[in-house]
C-alpha cells in the first residue's frame, strides 16, 4: 500500500466529526480517534512499516508516550527489532516510581513516538522527563501532525518533528 492509501484508509476509519477539545485546550470540529487505527492489526502493521524509513539511524530505543504512541512503538519495535519504552504522563508514586518502562533509556539514543501531534504539548511535557533520565534524543516521530505545516511547536525546544502523514496527505479524504 502507498502513502496515498494509508492516508485514505486511516481518514476512513479514524476521522470524526463534531465538536472536540484536544488536549491543548483548542476546540476542533475535526478529531482523527488514533485508537481506531492503532486497533487495527493491518493498519497499524502498514503505519510501523511506513514510518520505519523515518527512523533516525543512530536509534536505540524507541520512546511511545502514554498511550496512544504505545502501540505505534510496540509496532515499531516488531519492524525493526529496536527496543522500546513506555513513558508515562506522570512518574509513578509507587513501586519502581519511574517515568518510563521497559528499555533503559538512560545514555541511549532515543526517538520518541507519538500518535498525533497538534500543538506538542504532551511531547514537552515527556521530553523534559526523559531528559532528566539521561535520554538523549531530538527526534519526534508521529503517525499524524495536525498542526500548522509552516510551524514547527517542537522547534524552539530544539527537537525535529517527523511525521508519516500531515493534513495535506488526509485532506483529500476528509470532504
């Protein structure tokens, strides 16, 4: 399957319409339900298998945030035998009291995975988390980037957004 079909096939499955708060606090009559594709063995395997190119090659570990970037991560790792992480939204106040489970991250190169980005937010907020955990990255990687394509949220925290797919790839589908 080409971009173009995975593009036409996550819109047919995930897009909803109606009125949506995101998490950045901004309405959108337009909200793309990632667990839709994310629940979907095929889709979600073609998504691992077209993001993979996007990987940076000096990768370690790979970084899914809490939850949605979890399955994508999981999917990435089956593609690429790379490890992975699971990070969570905040630390836990129990047991092992760590932002992050599964693969060490501390001293690794790592890209973190994200579902759908529009304005950063929560890639931020586990960026500074992980930096504190002795990650190295600048990578972020997304199924899906909704925001403005001439701005980049993650520039100014010096961080390289990659995305599979934009909203010039899914607008085509959406009327």
């Amino acid at each position: 399957m080409d971009k173009t079909e995975l593009a036409k096939k996550v819109v047919e499955i995930a897009l909803r319409r109606g009125e949506f708060k995101l998490r950045s606090g901004q309405t959108s009559n337009v909200y793309f339900d990632k667990y839709q594709f994310e629940a979907s063995p095929v889709l979600l395997r073609e998504i691992a298998k077209q993001m993979v190119a996007l990987i940076p090659a000096d990768t370690e570990v790979l970084a899914g945030l809490e939850l949605g970037g979890v399955p994508i991560a999981t999917a990435l790792s089956f593609e690429t035998g790379l490890p992975c992480a699971f990070v969570r939204k905040e630390r836990k106040t129990y047991g092992t009291c760590q932002i992050a489970e599964g693969a060490m991250l501390k001293d690794k190169h790592v890209c973190i995975i994200e579902d759908v980005i529009t304005t950063g937010g929560a890639v931020l907020d586990s960026a500074h988390e992980l930096r504190a955990e002795g990650a190295i990255f600048d990578t972020v990687l997304s199924v899906i980037y909704r925001g403005d394509p001439k701005k980049d949220p993650l520039a100014a925290a010096g961080l390289r957004r990659l995305s599979l797919l934009g909203l010039e790839d899914l607008e085509p589908f959406m009327k």
